[in-house]
C-alpha cells in the first residue's frame, strides 16, 4: 500500500470538513434572561455551549462568565459583542436572550465575528419549556445559527433515509 501524502491528507480533510472553521475561538457567555429565572438561562447557555462543540463550527468554545456589558442593548450592538470577544481573547461570540415565549420559551441568538467586525447571525427558535424539548432542538438550533439555513431546512436535512421493507 502507498502511504498518503501530506497534500493527500490535507484534499482528503478539506473534503470531507468544508465547514469547519479553521483555528477560530468563539466565547460562550450565559444567555440574557428576559422573563425567565437566571438558572434557565444559565442551563440553556450550557446546553447551546455543548452542542457548538459538538458542531465543530469552532475548533475551541469557551464558556465564560457574563460579563457586566452584556444585556438586551448588547445583543444588536457590534461594538458591545467586539469588547466581550476582545476581553475574553476569542474570535467569535455566540450569545443571545431566553425568554417565554409562543411555544413555551424564545431563544434569540446572535453570533458576532471579530474577523468581519460585524454580527454575522441572528435567529430566534421557539419550543416547548421542558427539558427534553429544549436537549432535542438546540443541535438544530446551533447547525442553523452556524449554516444560516432555516431551522426547518436543518431539520428536513436531518430526517431518517426512508428504507424500504424487503419483499420476500
């Protein structure tokens, strides 16, 4: 067998991760309550934090404390989200707001890049409150937030292949 080389290895990555970010840190405050316990907050951020993680969009998330900045106002402002990413030394930020909402809670998220100086996402999600609902939606919520697709194109992109029954 032939050993690959290097530039194979690099074609072979580049093929089959086109979406992964190349070295970036993204920041992971708490999420703003608005309406809602500051523990709801605080457990959804951990559960958004995760599943960013989990995407591979970042190669590092860091989950920091809320910095006193952070309120409603900071997440439309690009030089609110610019300092937040600055004193936590990451090249991203991904935050937003929980609140309640149509379906139980509303989740407004925002992802600022230092890169661009400009918030390059924003996109608000709403389900039911229960835990279950919140764990089974926020892997939907971040691959839409990340690609900028629509969370029901996430989710149609998601569904089981269709397999047909064997006919004996």
């Amino acid at each position: 067998l032939r050993a690959f080389r290097p530039s194979g290895i690099a074609l072979l990555v580049a093929l089959f991760a086109p979406g992964l970010a190349s070295a970036a840190t993204v920041a992971v405050p708490p999420l703003v309550p608005k309406g809602v316990d500051a523990k709801v907050s605080t457990n959804v951020s951990g559960l958004l934090s995760s599943e960013l993680d989990f995407s591979g969009a970042y190669e590092t998330v860091k989950e920091i404390p809320a910095p006193a900045s952070l309120n409603a106002a900071c997440l439309t402002s690009s030089s609110c989200l610019a300092g937040i990413a600055k004193a936590a030394g990451t090249d991203a930020v991904m935050t937003g707001s929980v609140g309640p909402g149509p379906e139980g809670v509303q989740v407004y998220l925002v992802i600022y890049d230092v890169a661009k100086g400009a918030i390059t996402r924003k996109q608000t999600f709403n389900c039911a409150a229960d835990p279950s609902s919140l764990a089974d939606n926020a892997g939907k919520w971040i691959k839409a937030l990340v690609s900028g697709q629509a969370p029901a194109a996430v989710a149609a992109a998601e569904g089981p292949e269709k397999f047909e029954a064997p006919t004996d």
